[in-house]
C-alpha cells in the first residue's frame, strides 16, 4: 500500500546510503587485511599455517572471495538502510504513536485533512493540487463527487468566527482547529481548519496558533460522535504554510505527539495515532531513534 512513497523514499536517500554503506565496507576490508597481515607477521610460523593455508585457499579461489566480498557489503547496507517507521505504545494508556513515511488518504482509519480556516474546495485558483487538501479534492474529483455540498452541509453545525469580502473564495472564516466529517466511499474524513488563509492567496500560521489548533483539534476528534479507533494526520505545516524556516519537520512532529498526549490524558481521541511523512519531508527525521524521542515527549508538557 506504501510502497511507492517508500521507494520514493529510497530514491532521495541513495547516495547517503551508499556512502555510509561503502565506507563501512571498506574499513572492515581494510581492517581484516591489516589484521591478517599483523597475524602472519607476528605468530609463530606453526601457529600461522592454518591462517596461511586460508588465505592461500581464497587467493586461489576467487569466487568465494567475491562471494565474501559480496556478503560485507551486503551486511553494510542492511545496517545502513534507512527505516521509514517508528512506533511507540504507552504503558498507562494502551495508546500507540506511529510515525510513517506513508501516503495517508490510503492508510485505514479515520485520515484528517488540514485545510484553510474558509474551508475552500475550489482547486488551482485557491488550492494547489500539491497540497494535501489538493489531493483529496483532486481524488474526489476522480470519482466524479462534489466535496462542495458536503462540506457546505457539515459547516451549518459550526459557527464562524469572521468575515472577509476581501478573501479570493468563501468569505467566512472559521475558528482554527474546528473539524467536520466527510465520508467519501464508504471512507472517513477529517477537514480541519489550520492555516489562515490571506487575502493575496497565501496561508499563514504562527507558532502559538499551531500549538491552539492542535490542541483544539484533538479535543474535537476524542467527541464521541468523530472518535475512532485509528487516526491518520500528515505533518501539519510543511507545506506550503507561511512558518518561520528554522520551524523543521521534527519540531511540528514533537508539537503534535505533545499536544496529543495533553489532550489524550483526560480524553484519548484513538488508540492508534498515525504521523504520515511525505517522503520530500524526513531529511531531518531519524526514524531508528524516534521511538524514544516520542516516550519522552509524552512525558513533556506543551509549552
């Protein structure tokens, strides 16, 4: 089901795996030559015939030696192959945090969509299709569905906090965090509103409203009419979104998991938390450590 995002994955990753891989190689080989060497040198000639004898069987033999050769950088690679999933389970809660290089509008679960605070469906002009908000209408699109008179329904039960005749599409704003359901096929959406959505057609967020819209949104997500089992959530601001440079990839993670488990200690919205990463979005992410990266931060409270 992922495995095209995984191999993208790979794809942008290679050469950090071959170096990493081919220098470890080359060090073993280099290591093993030279203590070899140190042993023939140095030990009694008796104590060194079965040493010479095997070095004198790969020299004649040169299939297995390649053989060998073949089977380090083999066990080079697989050390260095890069993971593309950590997963953490809470002891006192049973709550699991994975974190995923995934396509999310194809994991299982209810899959949240972050959109602009007007809740716009018009593409191109307001949306960019590159976007997650883009490929869900994009999707809905393909199946010939209108997402307009469904989510124009669902924001009769909201209300808005605003207006703005200025804006590019829909004129009423909406509180950051506010969530309405969609089901699109027999599948569960989320569209929650993340980003303030400008008058020139770009969206903005700071810092402190990414860390209310969260909380506001787990809180939306654990009432018992939108609960489920699985929730499925892209890393909030990594596109497209007006955030200062240095805010990475890791820290809108770190703000998620701390602002889940705030929430999750009076009322868990799932039992299983699912961070999809794009795979253009992990260069700074160390899957093997975040693991205990997330149990840390679940102990941590929001600043």
């Amino acid at each position: 089901m992922n495995h095209s995002w995984k191999f993208t994955y790979m794809l942008r990753h290679w050469k950090r795996l071959a170096w990493l891989s081919v220098r470890d190689y080359l060090s073993w080989v280099i290591m093993t030559i030279t203590i070899i060497g140190s042993l023939l040198a140095f030990l009694p000639e008796e104590d060194a015939l079965w040493l010479r004898s095997s070095v004198q069987f790969l020299w004649t033999h040169i299939w297995l030696s390649t053989l060998l050769l073949f089977l380090l950088l083999l066990v080079a690679i697989c050390i260095h192959w890069p993971r593309t999933r950590a997963v953490y389970k809470d002891k006192t809660s049973d709550i699991r945090v994975i974190i995923e290089c995934c396509d999310l509008l194809r994991q299982d679960g209810l899959k949240v969509i972050h959109v602009v605070d007007t809740f716009d469906t018009e593409l191109d002009r307001i949306i960019t299709p590159r976007s997650l908000h883009g490929a869900f209408l994009t999707m809905c699109c393909k199946q010939n569905i209108d997402a307009e008179p469904l989510v124009a329904e669902q924001l009769e039960k909201h209300r808005p906090v605003s207006r703005d005749t200025k804006l590019p599409g829909r004129t009423t704003r909406y509180q950051l965090g506010t969530v309405i359901p969609l089901t699109v096929n027999g599948h569960h959406y989320c569209w929650t509103a993340f980003t303030r959505l400008q008058e020139n057609g770009t969206i903005a967020i700071t810092k402190d409203e990414y860390i209310r819209c969260l909380k506001q949104m787990w809180n939306n997500l654990a009432e018992p009419t939108l609960r489920e089992e699985v929730v499925n959530v892209a890393v909030m601001g990594n596109r497209f979104v007006d955030l200062p440079a240095e805010f990475s990839t890791e820290q809108k993670i770190d703000l998620m998991i701390q602002t889940f488990f705030a929430v999750a200690r009076e009322k868990a919205c799932c039992r299983t938390l699912r961070i999809c990463v794009h795979p253009t979005n992990v260069t700074d992410i160390d899957f093997s450590t975040y693991s205990v990266i997330i149990a840390h931060l679940a102990k941590r409270p929001v600043i």
